[in-house]
C-alpha cells in the first residue's frame, strides 16, 4: 500500500516539474512579444518572486499539516495554471510582479509534495519515500530540460513552450485532485494511538518531554505546542542546528542562483557575440539535474560517520562552493559558466543529501 501511495505521489513529482519553459524564461521576458529589459528582468520582476516566497513559505507550513497537505498540493498546481496562463496572455511589468507573486506561492506550496508522504506511510519507510520523492523531482526537471532543448533546436518559439508547460501544470492538477486524501497529519491531526506513541519516554526519536504533560485540548493550540516542543528539542542540539544553518545559507545561495543564472548567461552570450550557445540551457539544465541525482545518490550509499568527518566535509565543499560561485561570476566563457553551474550543483545535492 505504501508503495502505491508513493508511486502515485511521484507521478505528480514528475509532472509539476515538467516545465520546458523554465529554462527559456528569461529569454522570453527579453525578447518579443515581452521585451522587457535585462535590467527590469533583474530588479523590478525576479526579487518580487524572492521575497514572496520568503513570506508565504512560513505561511504555507504553518497550515500545510493542519489543512492535511493534499489542498496545499492542489494550491500548487492550480497557482502554476494561473503563472502560465498570465505568461501567455498578459504583457505588463505589474502583471509580471503579480507572476512573481505567484510564483513564490508556487515554491512555498512545495512543502506540502515532500511531507505529504510522512502522513501517508509508516515510520520504516520514509527514507525509501524520501528518495523516491527526491528521484521525482529530479527526474521530472531531466526531462523538463531535455524536452524544451528538443523544442528550441527544432525551432519552436519561447512562447511556445509556454503551452507545453500550461499543459504539465493541467495534468498535475488532474493528478493532485485524484491523490488519496490525508486522515492524519504530524501535528494538527494526530491520532490517541500516535499521541500515545508520541509521549512514550521510550520513543526511540526521544523528542519530547515533561512538556506533554501540559497540552491543550484544543485541536490547533496543541498543534503549535507540539510544533514549539519538536523546534526546542531541535535547536537545543548543537548539531543540529550546525546543519540547519548550513542548510538554509546553502538552500538561499542555491534558490538565488536558479533565479538569477539565466541573466549572467545572457550578459556572457552578448559580451561573446555568439548565437548558437543560446540555445543549450535546456541542456544544461538536463546535465545539472543528472549529475546531482548521481551525486546525491553515491552520497547516500557512503557508509560514513558523519558526526566525526561532517564538519571536514562540510568545509571543503563550502569552500568549493564559493570558489565556483567567484569562478562563475566573473568567467568571459558561457563554456566555463555551464560547467560550473553543473559542478556547483553537484556538490549542493550531495550535501544535502548528507544534511538529511
């Protein structure tokens, strides 16, 4: 039955990531029927996304588990229909910002896709799911990747690929209606069995405390109590909180590079004065996600004591994120800047996978 469940749930990975036009994006701002600027693309449209997503993402998982995930689900595709359609038919900068909006609505519903499965299956089997999860995901941006390359070297307009994308975003909403609902959740929905399990002084997570003792009756009041229980028991742990912090520098720094990346590839495309490497970012996009599918994956086989060598690891590769990140910048050479986008983001999945 779990595997069902997470078969179906992929399937719905795979097609919210098919979105051939995401390579492509800033090519289609910047040129007809669009024509905005580089410099618009860049400080009037892409921050907007930015910080929308900063603020609904704490929204967002604050009532994803209360709302039992699937609607959050739904609320994602159904914003990446309305992001689509507003691409095709819409020409104005503020139109573009409300894009924006959206778009940041659309990543913060994310969460909703890697926990709805938590709710769904058994303890035993959440790291198989996390890595079926995580296999969707990348699998559905290779093919994204690998299919609008197809349609620009055939000569299929930036437009163009909107429709293919507006036509994934329909079928995911399709396959979000049709996903088995939740029951329970973690937090706002918890059962008597898996609050008893949960109070279990002999629980082999050990999470919690004397503080259970004190919880409301109230359905949403102890659902935040046991949030602020699981964030004390968390961030008292000083490992923890060493890899959460490395977590979210390294998850901002990566976010800000699949937004912006396109613009500095179109700065070294004009500098170059060259046409035909403007073509490859669907094919760049296809190689990165490849490489960092294979590299998270040999990652997670190392049999390593992390607690002993993670922090080594954890420097080197840090330092070797910012070489690149130095090497990327400021390169004269679409060549060198594909390469290192594609390196960087190898080593950005694989310690991922680690921090997991």
């Amino acid at each position: 039955q779990w595997q069902k469940i997470s078969l179906i749930l992929c399937g719905y990975g795979i097609l919210k990531e098919f979105r051939p036009s995401e390579p492509f994006v800033t090519k289609y701002l910047n040129n007809p029927p669009m024509n905005f600027t580089r410099d618009e693309i860049s400080q009037d449209i892409y921050p907007v996304a930015i910080y929308s997503t900063m603020v609904l993402l704490v929204i967002i998982f604050l009532i994803t588990d209360l709302v039992r995930y699937k609607p959050i689900i739904i609320l994602n595709s159904l914003s990446g229909v309305i992001i689509y359609l507003m691409l095709i038919f819409c020409r104005t900068l503020f139109a573009m910002q409300v894009v924006e909006v959206l778009y940041g609505l659309f990543m913060s519903c994310e969460v909703a896709y890697y926990t709805y499965i938590y709710a769904k299956v058994d303890k035993v089997h959440y790291q198989e799911v996390s890595g079926q999860t995580r296999a969707a995901y990348l699998i559905g941006r290779a093919v994204s990747g690998v299919v609008s390359q197809i349609l620009v070297l055939t000569n299929f307009s930036y437009y163009i690929l909107n429709f293919f994308t507006l036509g994934g975003m329909v079928f995911s909403l399709v396959w979000a209606l049709l996903l088995p609902p939740v029951s329970e959740s973690i937090y706002f929905n918890k059962t008597e069995d898996e609050e008893t399990a949960d109070v279990n002084p002999n629980s082999c997570s050990n999470l919690y405390d004397q503080n259970y003792g004190n919880l409301s009756q109230n359905k949403i009041i102890k659902g935040f109590q046991l949030l602020w229980i699981d964030f004390k028991t968390a961030f008292t742990n000083l490992y923890v909180v060493k890899w959460a912090f490395w977590w979210a520098l390294a998850t901002c720094g990566y976010y800000q590079i699949l937004s912006y990346i396109q613009l500095l590839w179109e700065e070294i495309l004009k500098n170059e004065g060259t046409q035909y490497y403007t073509k490859l970012n669907g094919a760049t996009e296809a190689a990165y996600t490849l490489a960092s599918a294979l590299s998270a994956f040999c990652f997670g086989k190392l049999i390593v004591d992390w607690s002993v060598y993670g922090e080594l690891v954890l420097f080197i590769c840090s330092i070797c994120i910012g070489i690149l990140l130095i090497i990327m910048a400021e390169t004269s050479s679409i060549w060198v800047a594909y390469g290192t986008k594609v390196v960087y983001a190898m080593i950005y999945h694989s310690m991922i996978t680690v921090s997991k």
